[in-house]
C-alpha cells in the first residue's frame, strides 16, 4: 500500500510487481490470496499517514488449533481471550533490563 501526500491510496497485489521488488515473497502470493477484505484495506489505509508506503503481514498460529482441540478433549474450557499490546510487552522488556543492570 501506498498512501501519497494527498490521502489517496494505492493498494499493489504481489502480481503487480516485479521481483526486485519483493523478493521471495511471491513464493507465498497463492497461499495469502484473498485473505484481506477490503475492510481490512480500507482499516490498513487509514492507519498510514499520508506520503507513507506500508506493508502489510499475515500470519497464522498454526500451534493454536491443535492446542486447543487438544485442551477441550481433555475438558478444559476457554474463559477469556485477548492480546497483550506490544507496548505492554516492550514496557515489561524494559523493566527487567532495567531490573537486571
């Protein structure tokens, strides 16, 4: 994604540029097709300043499927979800250098 200096943006797919551009990233380009919605673009875009160029990472826990079928098999139950902010890990990381010196 490009954002220029005026707000407009210009979302590229992989197949859209040229290898020294992305290197071995269109290895990946079938398995990552269509996983974005366009909500999901326009959220990106308005994340980005403007004269910004970002890009964009998907991921998969691919350890967090089997982890759970396994903890239900064995009647656990799930009680609460959510994600630890990384600035709250990078404070915590900070604290105990800090601890530590």
């Amino acid at each position: 994604m490009k954002k220029d200096m005026d707000g407009s943006l210009e979302a590229y797919e992989l197949s859209d540029l040229d290898d020294s551009e992305i290197g071995e990233l269109r290895s990946y380009e079938t398995e990552l097709a269509m996983l974005l919605s366009e909500d999901d673009v326009d959220a990106v875009a308005a994340a980005i300043d403007p004269g910004s160029t970002a890009a964009v990472l998907v991921w998969e826990n691919t350890w967090a499927a089997p982890f759970a079928s396994a903890t239900r098999r064995a009647g656990g139950q799930l009680v609460a979800s959510g994600r630890i902010p990384v600035q709250a890990l990078l404070a915590a990381i900070e604290s105990d250098e800090e601890v530590g010196a």
